[in-house]
C-alpha cells in the first residue's frame, strides 16, 4: 500500500485498517469482474438508480439478459 500523510484523525490505526480493507474489497471486485468477462458472464452495475448490464462483448445495456426464474 502507498504511504498517505494522514490528518488528524482521533485513531490513525483504525483509518489505515479502513484503507487496507477497502483496498482488498476492490481488488476483490475487480477479480470477480475479471473472472465473469473470461467466463462470458454479463456484469451487473448500478448508475443512479438505474441497473445496467455488461455484455461478454463489451456492449453495455439496461435490458436484463438473465432468464426469469420460476417461482
């Protein structure tokens, strides 16, 4: 992890830990994506309330290209 001069926090610690787990979180998230787009599975994401979907070719839409499930 790169150094940050931090402020004047009251736990400096307990910031870094923060950072250091947001910093997993999103390398995590960015794994899953990678492995989806190999796999040929649409990524789902959402702008504004708005839920999106991105095709294996790149293409992106708002158009659901899952299946309904059965209840």
């Amino acid at each position: 992890m790169k150094s940050l001069k931090f402020k004047n926090y009251k736990n400096k610690n307990l910031f870094r830990e923060a950072l250091e787990y947001a910093a997993i979180g999103n390398r995590g998230v960015q794994l899953a994506l990678q492995e989806s787009q190999r796999k040929g599975i649409p990524t789902v994401f959402g702008i504004m309330d708005k839920i999106f979907y991105r095709m294996p070719d790149g293409t992106i839409t708002t158009k659901s290209p899952f299946k309904k499930r059965k209840k």
